[in-house]
C-alpha cells in the first residue's frame, strides 16, 4: 500500500489500482502551505466525521474528481448527496464491497456536527481490506475497548492510522494501548503539531511505541511511503 501524507487526518492510500483520499483538510491547515489541494487526484473521498478540520476541502477535491465517490455515514452521505455529490452510505458494523476492496466501517468515540451545527451522525473508523494489505484509519477518536473487536472481525492489519495528538483525541500512549487492542505493531501517527492544542515532542512520541517493540511513523507533510 502507498500512502501519502497531507497533513493533520489527510492521507491518500493507493491499494486495489484505486486512489482513496481521507478526510480532507489542507486549505486551512498552516502546516500544509506546500501542498495544492487542487491537484489531488482521487476515485474515492472516505470522511470519518463532520468537523471541519476533517471536511473543510471536501467540496473542492470533489469539484476537482468529478468521478469520485464520497464513503461515509448516512448523514455524512445525506449531507453530500444533497447537494449532488456522489456518495455511499454505510453505518457501524458493517461491510460492503467496493472495485478497490472492502471497507468495514467500525466505531470512533469522539462527536461530530458539521460547522453549521448540524448533525454529522456518529464520528467512524474504517478498516480497508485491499489486495495491497489491510488499513485501519481510526479517526478522531478516545482509546476505546471497542478497539479489540477488529483482529476478532477483521483480517491481520498491515498497519494503522491513529490519532496521537491528545486533547481532542486520545494522546500517544493511549494509542500504544489501542496498537495493542488492534494487534498491530506498524502505527502512522496523524491528528498532531497542527495546532497549539496538538503539538507533540516527536521522539518522546517515538519512544512510547519503542519500548513496546512497536514502530511509530510520524509522516512529514508531503511525504510519500509504502507499508507492506
Ligand atoms: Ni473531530
Ligand atoms: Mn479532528
């Protein structure tokens, strides 16, 4: 699987010869000044919840990928559908079978409203199940014991995206615990350093999933890489 980073929750996973893009979120964000969100080219939109740190870009890949298709809750797809945007609703629990594999959308404890105030369903995960590897991308989201439902339905996890930022999400070491839940030792931090309220030190981060015998990747903005 090849994923590239674009800051905060942003990351595009290339697997099944589709390109998935998550959360987008790159016009507002100050630490991804050299990224164009205009120029991310993408078959698929998957959005965790409705804050605006997690859609603010949503339209503009959307105007720009015609094509593309938006994965979400039902709310998240009411919300985009009705305003004419192709989109696939699932909800908790379950699977469905896209061109590029499948995708179960699993439980996330955070909220979600979009900046309106209007409701935004319940925040998501989704573990993608690729013939390029399997992926959980947590989203924003506490430590949950829930975590340990997904090695018990879900095939071996290549690797994760968790959120290591603290404050509005759960900190890194809670994350080393939910690595543990998800039996997973390949973790790619995200949801940090993009405000004041998420700076974190970097190698104390590093540290925490070390002395587990775990790899943390911290992905500089821009920076492409494969896990396998
Ligand atoms: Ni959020
Ligand atoms: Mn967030």
């Amino acid at each position: 699987m090849k994923i590239t980073y674009f800051g905060h929750s942003c990351f595009l996973l290339e697997a099944g010869g589709k390109r998935l893009l998550f959360d987008p979120f790159v016009s507002g964000n100050p630490l991804a000044t050299g990224v164009r969100v205009e120029n991310i080219r993408c078959d698929y939109v998957l959005i965790t919840h409705a804050h605006s740190d997690h859609v603010a870009d949503v339209e503009t890949v959307m105007k720009h990928n015609p094509e593309a298709t938006i994965i979400g809750i039902w709310e998240i797809y009411a919300h985009y559908s009705a305003k004419g945007y192709k989109a696939h609703p699932m909800n908790k629990g379950g699977w469905w079978t896209f061109d590029f594999g499948r995708v179960k959308m699993v439980n996330a404890v955070h909220s979600s409203s979009f900046s309106d105030g209007s409701y935004g369903g319940d925040p998501v995960g989704f573990v993608l199940d690729t013939p390029d590897g399997v992926l959980y991308v947590a989203g924003d989201t506490a430590l949950t014991t829930d975590m340990q439902l997904i090695p018990r339905t879900c095939p071996p996890l290549t690797a994760a995206i968790l959120p290591i930022g603290s404050n509005f999400t759960m900190d890194y070491h809670d994350a080393v615990l939910a690595s543990d839940f998800i039996s997973c030792n390949h973790i790619i931090g995200c949801h940090f350093d993009t405000f004041g309220f998420i700076k974190i030190d970097h190698e104390q981060a590093r540290a925490a999933f070390a002395e587990k015998g775990k790899h943390l990747h911290l992905p500089a903005i821009g920076e492409t890489f494969n896990v396998s």
